[in-house]
C-alpha cells in the first residue's frame, strides 16, 4: 500500500548550559498548531522489532507540580480512552478508569 499523504509534528526543545529544558514549543500545521509553547510532552513509539515502547518524557523548570499533578492525571485518562478505542476491552477500561478516579482522589484534583 502506497502512503497517499505525510503529516509532520515538530517539536523544538530549548535546553540550559546543563542541557535541562527551558522551554518546549511544537508544531503540527494539519492541525493548525503553530510554534505553541508547551511546558511538558510525553511521547510513546512503539518498536515493533524490539516488542519495546519507547519514551521520551520531558518538562520544563518552570513546570509547576500541580500542573505536573493534574498533567498525569489527564494523561492517564486519555490512555485508558485510547485502550478502550483499541481493543474494547471495556472491563479493562473500566478498571483503568477506577485507577484515574483513585489517582485523582489521592492527588485531591477532583473539586
């Protein structure tokens, strides 16, 4: 099958004298995202060889840990939509939702 179309992400990491990052911005023109500043990314590739994820994790200085906090939270939330949308395992989903309801309770995000 021929690929009919590329779509580019870009990310642009600014790192300290120490290599830390200082500032995160990213692009993704399909999606109509030009340059935005981030403070923190997480990016899982799956490598299908290796049977292995690979992860980058980065956040900037200033990222305060409540956002960190609140970052996870969402982002596991997202993750268990992601499962249930690849596999509709929902009793899993379920449980996975629990896990994020717990998290949130622990971390005291929910209002």
């Amino acid at each position: 099958m021929a690929i009919a179309h590329k779509s580019k992400i870009e990310f642009i990491i600014g790192l300290d004298e120490n290599k830390i990052p200082e500032k995160l911005n990213w692009t993704a023109e399909e999606g109509g995202i030009s340059n935005e500043e981030a403070k923190a990314l997480m990016i899982s590739v799956w490598d299908a060889k290796a049977k292995d994820t690979l992860r980058m994790d980065l956040w900037t200085k200033d990222m305060p840990v409540d956002q960190m906090k609140q970052f996870f939270h969402q982002t596991l939330v997202s993750m268990a939509d992601t499962f249930e949308r690849a596999t509709n395992d929902e009793k899993m989903t379920a449980t996975m939702r629990d896990f994020c309801d717990y998290f949130a309770e622990k971390l005291e995000l929910k209002k």
